[in-house]
C-alpha cells in the first residue's frame, strides 16, 4: 500500500558499505573461470537470507552451464555457469516483485563486493532443469548466474547507456543527492539492457521513478536498490503506487 512499503528502514546503511563501491565495479558477468570458493559461498548463502525483503526469497543452486543460453547467438553466451540464485517471489503482489528486484540486485552487489560476479537472467535459462523446490504461490522471477569472472572488471566500465536526461530529463535542475541517485539507477542492470526508467521531480525535494509496463517492476525494484544505495545515510522515504510501476522518493 502506498506510504507503507516495507523498503523503508529495512537495511541497515553501516552494513551496505561496500555495496556503495560494487555498483561501479559491477557488469553483467557471463564467462566464469571456477566456482566461488566454500567460504563464498557461505556469505552468499548468509546474504541470501539477510538481504531478501518481506515476500521474496532467494535460493542458492548447483548448475551446469546448459542451464543457460546465449542470448543474440554467441554474442551474448554463458560459459562455465555452476552456480545461481533464483529470486523467487512469495506471492503475487505487485509490490512484491519490485521488493524481488531490490533484494536481488542488494545480493548481486554483495557477490560483486566478495570478488565474485553475476548475471541476472529472466529470459534465457531452462525453466524445467532448475531444480529448487518452490512451495504454492511461489514463482521464479529470475536466476541470477554466479561465480568467479573469467575476467574480473576494471573501472570505469564502458557501459552502453543513455544519456541521463533521457532517463531523466529534468536533471540538471534537481538537487545533488537526486543527481547522484539519477547517475546511480543509470548504471543499473535492466532486461535487453531497456533502461525503462523514467525519473521526474515530484516536488522540491523528492522524484518520481516509474516503469511503463507490469513486467518491468523487477527493473524498477533494480533502480530503487540502486536509488537507496546513492543516498547512503542520507533520510528519505520511500512510497510505491498500488500498481508497482511508480515509486517516489522523498529527502527528508
Ligand atoms: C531483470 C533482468 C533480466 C535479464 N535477463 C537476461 C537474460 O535472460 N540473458 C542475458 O544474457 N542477460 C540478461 N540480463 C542482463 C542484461 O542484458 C544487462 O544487465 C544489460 O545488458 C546491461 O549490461 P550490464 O549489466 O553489463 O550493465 C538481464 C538483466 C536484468 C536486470
């Protein structure tokens, strides 16, 4: 409900630290050298339950690599994928799978911050080969391919992006802290890399993301991970509209 959602006060922003440094060293990761280490994949395992809000649920899986497929032929290929998490949602709430979108990015920011890396995939996996149990009412939104990259990431990354007046166009005249949280939803992860956040003023101090279409409120939970992580300790709220496509942000 509207005033009410649960992303208000539930991390903790001492404990996201090196959360705030991932972002810039983040890439989708497709080519794995090994698989994370058993001391890894303990934290993972441990990020895994801390960082998944209310309503979502992320668990941890042994793959091999057919259980991806290249996307756009070899251009986009998985090599030597042995581990996921699938992000799963609990119910059927819109707010839910915006929720599973901010705890999964929180979680592909921890495996980046532990050296890893990953790549989140809705589209391109098969769905039968998965093999984590789901209970009723609960759905797989996404797998999450992990691991140690093949090559690990210099920044700054060379990222195919928008300009960020095209996401948002109003930047220029918005405080610094919007700013830094427009630059910081620029650089997230989104489908077919759609970037289809729309970000406007709503008020001196606060703006507006949103996302055109239902499906895309994973990609919006994905931005609003990255919108809490600009702020840092800075006060805010946080306010998404009934249908899950349209979130506010107010300084506070
Ligand atoms: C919700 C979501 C679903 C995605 N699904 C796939 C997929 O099925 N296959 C794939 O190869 N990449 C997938 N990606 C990765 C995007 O293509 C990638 O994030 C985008 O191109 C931006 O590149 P970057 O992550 O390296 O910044 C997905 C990303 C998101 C956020």
């Amino acid at each position: 409900m509207a005033g009410q959602w649960n992303l208000n006060g539930y991390y903790d922003p001492a404990k996201l630290t090196d959360l705030y440094e991932a972002v810039r060293r983040r890439e989708s990761t497709r080519l794995f050298a090994a698989a994370p280490c058993a001391e890894k994949w303990n934290a993972l395992l441990a990020a895994a339950d801390s960082l998944a809000l209310p309503g979502v649920r992320i668990a941890l899986g042994i793959c091999d690599n057919s259980l991806f497929q290249p996307l756009f032929g070899l251009l986009m290929k998985f090599e030597n994928v042995q581990r996921f998490a699938a992000v799963i949602t609990q119910d059927a709430q819109a707010e839910t799978l915006v929720n599973a979108g901010v705890s999964g990015e929180m979680f592909m920011l921890r495996a980046v911050a532990l050296g890893l890396g990953g790549c989140w995939v809705s589209g391109t996996f098969k769905r039968g080969q998965v093999g984590i149990h789901t209970k009723d009412g609960e759905k797989i939104v996404s797998l999450i391919a992990l691991g140690v990259p093949k090559r690990m990431p210099e920044p700054p990354l060379a990222r195919k992006r928008k300009p960020v007046t095209e996401i948002c166009p109003h930047y220029e005249e918005m405080p610094p802290a919007l700013r830094e949280v427009a630059e910081y939803i620029r650089v997230a992860p989104s489908a077919v890399n759609l970037q289809p956040w729309r970000i406007t003023p709503a008020g001196e101090n606060a703006i507006n993301i949103a996302v055109s279409l239902p499906r895309l409120r994973l990609d919006l939970g994905i931005a609003m991970c990255h919108a809490l992580l600009a702020l840092g300790s800075t006060p805010a709220q946080f306010m998404l509209d009934e249908t899950g496509m349209s979130a506010t942000l107010t300084l506070l």
